[in-house]
C-alpha cells in the first residue's frame, strides 16, 4: 500500500528531526538566549541605575538572533545532486513532491518559531519589565514575515556570494533598526496593511521558490 | 524475453557533455553490467533511469507498461543507489534506517539490521554510533548497499558499487546479487555500471557498452563472446593479421586485439591463436576502438 508523506515525516526524512522537534530545539534555544541576554542586561542596568537601555540590547540580541535561525533554517535544504544526500533524496518515492512538502513544514517550523518566540518575549516581558509593549510585538511580526519572503527570494540567486552578501546585510540592517522597532508605541493602519502583503508575501515567495527549484536545481 | 526497461532515444544535454540518443534494453532476471570509460555517460543514463535528473529527451518503459518515473509505485519498484555521497555524511546506521522508512514503503528495518550485522557495519539499535564521514570507502559503500538492499524491490540500480570495494568485499558483491536474483528467480534484475569488469566478469550476464555518450554494442555476455575473437601472435604476421582486426596492440616479438568472428578462419590461416575474449579483454577492445573512431 503507498502511504503519502506528511509534512513532518517529510522534514524528518531530509532533517532527521520532525516539525515538532525542529520548533522546540529551535524555539528552545532562541529563547533561553533571550532570557539569558534579558538576565544579564537587566542585572547591569539595575547595578548601574539605567533599565531604561535594557529593552535596546536585548531586543537587538533577540531579533539577530531570530533572524540567524531563520537563515540557518531556511537558507540550507536545496540539496544539489553533487552534494551528499542530494541524490538519495531524489531517488525517494515521492521525489520532487516529497521535497516540496519538507520546504514547506520547514516554513511551518519558521512561522511557528516566530509565534511562539514573539509570545515568549511578551510573557518574560510581563516578568521583567524591558520597557517594551504589544505594538512592538506585532510590527516586529510583520517585519520577520518580510524577512522569510526576503530570505526565500535570496535563494533564487544564482551567485551564492551575492546571496551571502545581501544575507550579512539584512543581519546587520535589523541589528541596527531592531531597538527603534522594538520601541514603537501604536499599531498604525500602515501597518496592519504591510502587515496583510507580508501575510501574501510568506507563501507567494513560497511557491516562486519552489517552481524556481524544480526548474533550475532538481530537473538538471 | 521480457524487458525490466526499455531505453528509447533518450538524451540528456549539458554544456559539456551529451548523452546522445541511447537505444537499449536490459533483461528481466539477469545482472546487467554498464560498461564504459570514465564520463562515457554511464551515471547519466542511472539518474535519469531511476529518476535523479530530468532527460532531455526520449522515453522509457519499466517493467513493460510503465512510463512516469516520478510515479511513486515505480519508484518503489526499483532500489538505486550512488557509490559517492549517497547519503549525507552526518548521518548514522539509525538516521539512515528512520529516513528510509520514510523514503520507501518497503524498507524492512529487521532485513537492514540483519545486513548492518553481515557486513561488520555495527547495530543500527546502538546508542553510540559512528557517522558516515568516520567510516571508509568501502564500508560507506557496504552501508549504501546494505540500506538499497533491504527494500523489497524488482530492479536494483548501482552506480559504479564495486569501485570503493577490496578483492573480497567485491566477491561479497557478487554473492549478493547472486542471492537477491535467486530469492525470485526470474522476477528480479540487477543493472550496475562500472569502468573495471574484471572482478565483476562472473556475475555479468548482459552488458551493455557506453562510449561518448553513446551506446556502441550490447547483448547478452555469451553472444557478445562469439561474436567477437580475441587475436593474438607473433610480430612477424601482424601486417597481415591488422587490416581484417578492429583494435591492434603490438611490440617487436607480439601482438594482441580484437577482431569479429567473420574474421576468425582467415586469421587462423594466418597462423594466429583465435580464441573467445573474456569480458574485460572484449571491453577493453570495443572502447578502444570507439575512441579510435571518434
């Protein structure tokens, strides 16, 4: 009898891991960071009288880091035929259809990653006040959407440097704007419409990437 | 005769190479040896048989009515795998055995634990194992073949498996294809490539010969050796003897090469030994002379 794949077996069958580990490993260790980071900073600025800087340190270790489990996360899985790997994957039965369902529980593992870090922050939030709020936590939400659509299309480049280059800058970029994002105090309707195009964006990107794949990497 | 595959004008285009055209058959119930020298095409024509890279063009027919490679009741019919980085090196006896679960519906964990054992690969059950990359060739090799042969399959496809492998582990080989063709005789096939037969030679029924990209002679190994005579002799006659040979290696006391069986009484005549080539010795004359022609 031939059983499907479903999403999780698939990521298990490329990763070893299943969605639900995957999330938990990953989830896991971005926020024992954060707590770590929030622990440290806070002690300081307790010591020396300054909370107020604290939501700006630890904000910019948490999105760095954030963004760097994406790009680990999503930035691998293309498997060319010549790497190790690449061709059993090929040769298995669901094939190209298999793989499609890996890339797409391995973005399930990045949604899910970022809901679940971003309720962490507004939980430790609420245990030590870093000086942040809920508007923060949706706009933030919006902006690593964006970067899952940025990342995704990043891997359609044919010159891995460039990609590499555009990938440092896009770390660097939201070290630099993580604490201003980080301290903004209203939702504004710009935003709830950024918000619904990088809601279309995630799995557009998705699908681009895919038919790319298939087209340029796995058939050739 | 049935056919597991039935190879029609396929090809396949890259910047540097073609795989032009290939016309060929390989038998139900025998060992099919893909023969050819390095970057003849011989990987290229298994990818694309068993679905690891898209062709250019032309078809193939699978067990006599299947086409779509990519149709996964095919794909579980036929057990492939790579001599070179078929799985990825971080991966471990049980990495290897959870994802071929997955994989396949008819991987039999209990058959690969069993083989694991065989081969002195270790217990995939182990808590500490070693992964792939702390393993040799040849055991990397015996850990591929291990896993594509605990699958329940009808055609089994190796690319290149005895070239990592020593002298015993090579008869080990055999003995294998031996036993998975006798475990239903008739029903089974066995189609590797190589670019050294002969160590291979015994357990080779079919060959098929790759040069260029192309396919230059094929046929069962027994038809194959009549016609074609392997001809040796002195140097004196080798003027005479090398017009009616198709490849000609000489020095100043002998000479050796191949010619067709048409030619074999009046090579006789010329007081020359004329006798069946072996695999190797007829491989070795037939890609000779497609290099020389091309």
């Amino acid at each position: 009898m031939n059983k499907t794949l479903t999403l999780s077996q698939a990521v298990k069958l490329y990763t070893g891991s299943s969605i639900g580990r995957l999330t938990v490993k990953f989830t896991g260790l971005l926020f024992a960071q954060t707590c770590l980071t929030t622990l440290i900073f806070a002690v300081i600025g307790w010591a020396e009288g300054k909370t107020d800087r604290i939501s700006d340190f630890v904000s910019l270790i948490f999105l760095v880091s954030l963004m760097l489990a994406h790009m680990f996360l999503l930035g691998g899985h293309l498997f060319p035929r010549s790497v190790p790997g690449g061709k059993f994957f090929r040769s298995t039965k669901e094939g190209f259809a298999g793989y499609q369902k890996m890339r797409t529980g391995v973005l399930l593992v990045s949604i899910l990653i970022l809901v679940l870090s971003f309720g962490g922050m507004y939980l430790l939030n609420m245990a030590v006040p870093i000086g942040t709020n809920a508007a923060a936590y949706v706009i933030l939400l919006i902006v690593s959407l964006y970067m899952i659509s940025f990342l995704n299309f990043l891997q359609m480049l044919p010159n891995e440097g460039l990609a590499n280059i555009l990938r440092i800058t896009a770390l660097t970029l939201t070290g630099i704007f993580s604490a201003g994002l980080f301290t903004v105090q209203r939702v504004e309707w710009w935003h709830w419409l950024a918000g619904a195009v990088a809601l279309l964006l995630v799995p557009l990107s998705h699908l681009i990437l895919l038919r790319h794949y298939r087209k340029y990497f796995w058939n050739t | 005769m049935k056919n597991v595959i039935e190879i029609k004008g396929i090809t396949k285009h890259y910047k540097d190479f073609t795989l032009g055209g290939v016309d060929a058959v390989i038998p139900c119930g025998f060992t099919t040896a893909l023969i050819g020298v390095n970057g003849a095409g011989k990987t290229t024509l298994i990818d694309i048989l068993c679905g690891v890279t898209g062709k250019s063009g032309g078809e193939a027919l699978y067990f006599g009515e299947m086409r779509d490679i990519d149709d996964p009741a095919l794909r579980d019919r036929i057990g492939y795998c790579s001599s070179m980085n078929f799985f990825p090196p971080n991966w471990t006896l049980k990495t290897i055995a959870d994802s071929m679960e997955l994989g396949f519906d008819n991987f039999d964990r209990a058959r690969f634990t069993e083989l694991c054992r065989r081969f002195k690969l270790g217990d995939p059950a182990d808590k500490k194992q070693k992964n792939l990359a702390k393993l040799s060739d040849g055991n990397r090799m015996r850990t591929y073949l291990a896993a594509v042969l605990s699958r329940d399959t009808e055609l089994l496809v190796l690319d290149e498996p005895a070239s990592s492998l020593d002298p015993l582990a090579r008869d080990m080989l055999c003995d294998l294809f031996r036993e998975y063709l006798a475990e239903r005789d008739g029903e089974r096939s066995v189609l590797f490539s190589t670019h050294n037969i002969s160590d291979m030679e015994n357990v080779t029924d079919y060959a098929v010969f790759m040069s260029h990209g192309k396919v230059i002679a094929q046929g069962f190994v027994e038809d194959l050796k009549q016609s074609y005579q392997l001809v040796h002799g002195d140097a004196a006659q080798a003027a005479k003897a090398k017009p009616l040979m198709m490849t000609f290696s000489g020095n100043a006391t002998s000479f050796e090469g191949i010619a067709l069986a048409a030619q074999a009484d009046k090579l006789r005549a010329l007081d020359t030994a004329v006798e069946a080539p072996t695999l190797q010795q007829l491989s070795v004359g037939l890609l000779r002379k497609a290099e020389q022609d091309e």
